[in-house]
C-alpha cells in the first residue's frame, strides 16, 4: 500500500565546487562567501606631509560654578527612585576642584570588498560569461557614501554569469517530498495507520487503506525545486560586496580626579583640534606628551591593521578637553564627593549617603 520511504531526505546543499567556472583575478572565490576581504591595490596618493599643530592660546576650562553644581546634583538625585534629596538641600559644599581630561580619538574611514558566488533561478537573463574578461574586483566602480557613514552594496560582477543545471534536483525542477519521503500518502494520522477506528469501525478518514495522500506534495511524492523554483537551471555569477566602515580607537589621558575613564564615553568635551584628510599624521607639540605618544601609536596602528585588507578613504583625528569638577560635601556631620563632568554636566557619585530599598507590592 506505501511505496519504500527515499534513501535520504532532500533540502538545500552547498553547490559542488565544479559547478563553477574559473574566472581570472577570483580564482579564491566561493559560494557563500567566507574568503575574507580582498587587498586593495597601493595607494596613488602621496602621504601628507607632516605639520605643526597650532596651539591655542588657552587650553583650560575653569571650574564650573557652585550654582550649576548644586544644579546638576539635584537633577542627577531627582532621576533615582531611592535617593532621598536630603543631601542636596541641606548638603554643604567645602571644596570644588577642576580636573581637565584630554581625550584624543582617531577614526579610519575606510572601505573593504569581498567576492562570493551567487545564484538564482534562470529566467532568460543576460548571460554574459566568456564575452570579454571580468574587471577586476576594485575596478568596479561602486558608490561611496559621506565620509565616516557605514553602508554596504553588492554589485554583480560583469561577465561571470553563466547556465547551470540545477545541482539539487540534478535539472528535474522536482524534488522528492519530504513530508512523506517521495511515497506520496502517509499513515493516517486518525486511525494511525490501523484502519479501523476503536470500535472496530472502518476508518472513514482513509476509508479503511491506513494511509492518506499526503497533502505537502498532493500525492505526487515530489515538490518543486526551491532552489531552481522549477526552472531546472540557475544563472550563476559573481557578486562583489562592498563594505564601508569606520574603525575607531579613543585615548583618555589620566588624571589625578578619581572619576572612572568609562564614565566619560557617553559625554562630550571642548573640541580643541580637529583634523581630517586622506591619511593624517601624528599630532606634533600638544602639551600632553601622553596624547601625542598616543596619536602616534594609533596613527601607526591603524595604517597597519588596516591598509593590508581595505582602501583608506579618510582619517580623522580630534582632541577634546573634557571638564571634570570633583566636589566636597559635608552632610550630617560627614564628608562625601560627587562629580561633574563633561558639557552635559552628568554626576557621578557612587558613595551618595542617603539612599534606601525600595519595593513595590
């Protein structure tokens, strides 16, 4: 009454590596990608020559003021459900002390390319391998988007496309079912393949057989292809993806104000240099020789990671001065801290004296 299950299941596979053809400069390319970014060829620009930083007159930010300091305080108490704002109203501030962090931040603006074999089913597409030799992958010309904005685009590759027959359903269009393994009908789920119900009445859901037609494939044992969608043929071609990004890398030079360095990523500074160009030079006389032994180093590393597998399209290097207020506070008789810091003015104060547990019922 059933036909022998198939010997094995059918669903996507890999395409056999001779099902494509060999293209000069992709010889490393595979289907589904995986073969890593392609290294762009050298450079037709000339590395800047290097210049003096200016130096500003005035690199320091006073202190804010006891005002704007109580200010923020009670803004910062205000956004915690379990602080009271005692410390805030009756709290004395003794001392105010200004610590001014440099922070220094490179970014690389660049661009990376990658090949992978693609395909889809043929519909009378152009074909157009063997007409005349494929560009190479970076002379395809591609679109950039504004400097330091990521994108991606893929951009099938001229001349690769060709006609196959379809690897998973050897040029069918069908493929054996697998809810039923290509028999066609499945035990009846009713009366579980028995033919009768528990009365001993005869099964009407499949009038006694023990089996019914199975309705993935409507009992033909087979379904259309998807991976040719019926076509029997795919094109196969090329794509090139196109990957722009920036890679970022941040200096904080130390101080000596006890504020944790990850409580300044979210805050911003005074802007205090700024240059951007194809390939930036290290930054030359800034009074912190931390921040210039920094640009160094980060200049010269980036320029190494990155220039094996990407073309550099701009660099970017600021400094910012960030304000940091550490205040002295007397509450109750005892001596507590909190700060101030960045142009948003965020508290930091980890050791606030007046909090408590708060549950709801």
């Amino acid at each position: 009454m059933a036909a022998p299950p198939a010997a094995s299941s059918y669903g996507p596979s890999a395409p056999p590596a001779n099902m494509f053809d060999t293209v000069p400069g992709y010889e490393g390319t595979v289907a589904g990608g995986g073969g890593g970014y392609l290294p762009p060829p050298m450079p037709t620009v000339p590395m800047p020559v290097p210049e003096q930083a200016p130096s500003p007159p005035d690199w320091h930010i006073p202190s804010i003021s006891e005002e704007r300091a109580r200010e923020a305080f009670a803004t910062y108490v205000s956004s915690k459900c379990c602080y009271s704002s005692g410390p805030v109203k009756d709290g004395v501030i003794t001392n105010m002390e200004s610590f001014n962090t440099y922070r220094y931040r490179l970014e690389t603006f660049m661009e990376s390319r990658s090949t992978e074999w693609s395909q889809e089913p043929f519909a009378g597409q152009p074909v157009d391998a063997g007409v005349q030799p494929a560009p190479g992958p970076w002379q395809i010309a591609a679109q950039a988007p504004a400097f330091f904005q990521d994108h991606k685009q893929t951009i099938r590759v001229p001349y690769t496309s060709s006609v196959k027959n379809c690897h998973l359903c050897l040029g069918m269009g069908r493929n054996p079912c697998n809810a039923c393994t290509g028999a066609g009908n499945k035990v009846c789920w009713v009366c579980n393949g028995s033919g009768f119900r528990q009365s001993n009445d005869r099964c009407t859901h499949c009038n006694g057989r023990g089996r019914e037609n199975c309705s993935s494939c409507s009992g033909n044992g087979s379904c259309q292809c998807d991976t040719c969608h019926g076509k029997r043929q795919l094109i196969v071609f090329i794509n090139l993806n196109v990957k722009w990004s920036t890679e970022k890398d941040d200096f904080v030079a130390q101080d000596l104000s006890g504020l944790r360095v990850e409580n300044l990523e979210k805050v911003s500074g005074k802007e205090l240099f700024k240059d951007a160009q194809y390939m930036v030079y290290p930054v030359m006389g800034f009074p912190d020789f931390s921040v210039a032994q920094a640009s160094e180093r980060l200049v010269r590393d980036h320029q190494v990671k990155y220039a094996q597998t990407s073309r550099i399209l701009q660099q970017r290097q600021t400094i910012e001065l960030i304000p940091i207020t550490k205040v002295s506070y007397m509450w109750k008789g005892k001596s507590h801290v909190y700060y101030v810091y960045g142009n948003e003015f965020q508290v930091n104060a980890d050791d606030y004296p007046a909090t408590c547990c708060c549950s709801v019922m």
